[in-house]
C-alpha cells in the first residue's frame, strides 16, 4: 500500500514539474560513506538540491519499516546525519522526505548495512611472504647392501580407560520473578501531520528499558508510522513504573508498549 503512495506521489509530482517548467532540480544522492557501519555511527552524504529548502526529513528503510534519522549537518551539495543506536543490523535504504506544499517520499539508490555488534569492519590484509631461499630436496642414495627382512610385531591392545562418573545434577532453584508496572504516563503530543496520520497508522509497537530506579532508561522503536513513533517514543521516555524484581531486588528489565493512536484519547 505505501509502495502504490510512494509511485502515485512520484507520478504526480512529475506532472508538476513538466506542468510548471521547474528549474530548481530534485534532490539527488550522488555518494554515501561509509556504507558499512555500525548502529550509532555517522553518515555523510553528497549530491544536489539537499538543503532544507529541499529536504524535510531524512530516513533508512527495509521497505516494511521507514527509520528517521536525526540530521546533524545540511547544506545544498553534503549532508551527514547519525543512524540510531538501537537499530537493527541489515541493508537500509536511503529515504528522503521532501520539503514544500506537497511532501513527496523520494527512494535513493544507495543502501548502507547495519553490522551487528560483533562483526568486524572489512579492512584490506596484506600477504606475508617468506624472504628464506629454499631448501633443496634430499637425494637418496640406493645401498648396494641386501636390508635385512623387517618383521611387524603387533603390539598389545591396551584396556581401555574407565567411564568417568558424571556427578548427579544439581538441583536449579526457583526464582520470584515479578514484572515492571506501569505507575505515571504522559501523553502524547502529536503535530497535525501526525493527527492525520494517525486516523491510517495509529498502531505503534514500542519497547522501554526500565532501570531498577521505575524510570525509563531508553525507548526501542519495533514498528510504526515514523511520525507517529517517534512522538510515541518521546513520550514513553518520561513514563514511571514500578521496576520488575527478581526474589525482592529491583532490576533492569525490558517491557513491551502498544499503542493505538487511531483516537484522539492517547
């Protein structure tokens, strides 16, 4: 469904500009470094027409969900922005958000890949070669001796050694594992383009990561409308809860969030 909006949109603003005779040119992405990064790492990119006059909103996409990305610097030719720490590893693509009168989704042919934590950046290895002439091959000399018969003796099977006793299981003692409680939640602030949004999209999957305090330590974006998520993430960031506890302590513990922002009650 947003792929046929993104084509109808392109399409219309195509029309638009053969309509008008526009002289500014379209934002276009001529390069992005580095394109394998990890989460939190910062990108540059340079091309044409990416102020933000131009811009609005940048994002990275699996075509399932569309990320923004916070905007750290913008001229017309170079723009860098940072990927969200909490992203997940996988092959992104660029999105822009065009400014003006009617917003247009526009798909740049470039992608970045997301490594996960543990795998390391590609680096060129250099070949070690060995300076050492080389030995020259053995010559064997033919005897003119008669060897004397070689008789095999097989040797006696030794016993093999005794099973090792495995020591009984011990027992796994049961925990009291009592979950975070929602106490204190702020609403949310939605900006009209949001409201509007929300009447199509309004469902956004969250998850908060609770500190052993009840305050929320930081918010994971799982699914939703770009808009409507991150305000919903705003949001949850100023929530309370009553920690979850394992045998009576507090800890830090993950807790799942649904919201549905289809009314106007959030």
């Amino acid at each position: 469904m947003r792929d046929a909006i993104r084509l109808s949109q392109l399409l219309s603003l195509t029309l638009v500009a053969l309509a008008q005779s526009q002289t500014v040119p379209a934002p276009q992405t001529d390069s992005v470094e580095p394109r394998m990064i990890r989460a939190g790492s910062i990108v540059t990119v340079k091309g044409l027409s990416l102020s933000k006059d131009r811009i609005d909103e940048v994002y990275l996409t699996d075509h399932r969900f569309d990320l923004k990305v916070k905007v750290l610097t913008q001229g017309n030719s170079e723009l860098t922005f940072r990927v969200p720490p909490f992203v997940k590893p996988g092959r992104l693509q660029l999105l822009y958000l065009t400014a003006g009168a009617t917003p247009t989704y526009l798909e740049q042919p470039f992608f970045v890949q997301i490594l996960d934590a543990e795998e390391s950046l590609p680096a060129t290895a250099t070949p070690i070669t060995s300076t050492a002439p080389p030995r020259p091959a053995p010559v064997e000399v033919a005897s003119t001796s008669p060897k004397p018969p070689v008789v095999a003796v097989a040797p006696k099977p030794e016993p093999p050694p005794p099973a090792p006793v495995s020591p009984p299981p011990a027992a796994i003692p049961v925990r009291e594992v009592i979950p975070a409680k929602l106490v204190k939640r702020t609403s949310i602030a939605l900006s009209n383009r949001a409201m509007a949004e929300a009447a199509k999209f309004g469902e956004v999957h969250l998850i908060a990561l609770v500190r052993a305090d009840g305050t929320v330590k930081q918010v994971k974006i799982v699914k939703g409308h770009p808009l409507l998520a991150q305000a919903a993430a705003m949001a949850v960031r100023e929530w309370t809860y009553q920690p979850a506890r394992v045998d009576g302590q507090a800890v830090e513990s993950e807790v799942p969030v649904l919201l549905n922002l289809h009314t106007a009650g959030h």
